[in-house]
C-alpha cells in the first residue's frame, strides 16, 4: 500500500488525468441511459404522467413478479422490438431490469431510437421488492 502512495505521489498529473477521466466516462454512461429515478418517483411518474415501465428481463423472470401494467421486452431482443413502444413516444419510459445492470444500456438504446423522456428505476426490480411495493405475478 506504501507502494500506491508512493506512486500517486510521484505521478500526481497522470493520476489526476486518470481520476477525471474516470469521473466523466461514469457521468456519460449515467447520462445516456437516462436519469435515475427512485421507486416512489416511479409511482408518481405512473399516477400523474402515466408513465409507461418497460422491463428487459427474460419472460421467466419477468412472470415470477413484475410492475403492474408493465411491458415485458427482453434486453437481447430489445433493438427488434422497439416498435412495440412507438405508441408511447410522447409518455415518460421508466425501463426496470433485475439490478439495475441492463436499464441503463436499454436506456441508451431507446434514446438513440429517438424515445426522449427515457429514465431507468435505480435498483431495478430488487429495489421495488425491497420497498415493499407490489408485484404481479404471471404473465402481462
């Protein structure tokens, strides 16, 4: 660990450029996919703005519980199934995953599909459960 300090000391413009540019690649990749909301943003994005929550797990995951109303588009089949959502351009998109992991790039996906108000739920649908907030079970 000596050895760490030693070297951010004696490097401290590479490190610097390094930490900067580090902190702007993790500011784009946030940006693309759209903003982070909170699984309460989420339930008043839907009350009052009737937005519309895209979930790109699989069709098994998805069946084992899922948002109310939401629309089941597999991440791996996302790119081919987009006109599915072309009758919600003008609505909010809150794109739920697992985790978190894929939202994002689903995100990325949709926006560059030209959807412009793409936001993804922080958490994904581990976070809605852990909120005690409903879940569907079956298919949509």
């Amino acid at each position: 660990m000596a050895r760490f300090f030693e070297f951010v000391s004696n490097h401290l413009l590479l490190v610097g450029v390094f930490v900067t540019l580090l902190v702007l690649f993790i500011m784009n990749e946030a940006r693309r996919g759209g903003r982070s909301v909170s699984a309460q943003e989420l339930v008043n994005l839907v009350n009052r703005d009737k937005a519309v929550v895209v979930d790109v797990r699989d069709r098994k995951e998805f069946a084992s519980g899922h948002i109310v109303d939401a629309i089941n588009i597999p991440f791996a089949t996302l790119e081919k199934r987009m006109s599915e959502l072309d009758g919600y351009r003008e609505r909010p998109i809150v794109v739920t995953c697992k985790m978190g992991q894929h939202a994002g790039a689903a995100g990325a996906l949709l926006r560059k599909a030209g959807f412009e108000n793409v936001m993804r739920l922080s958490g994904g649908i581990a976070e809605w459960r852990n909120s005690s907030l409903p879940v569907v079970k079956g298919k949509a």
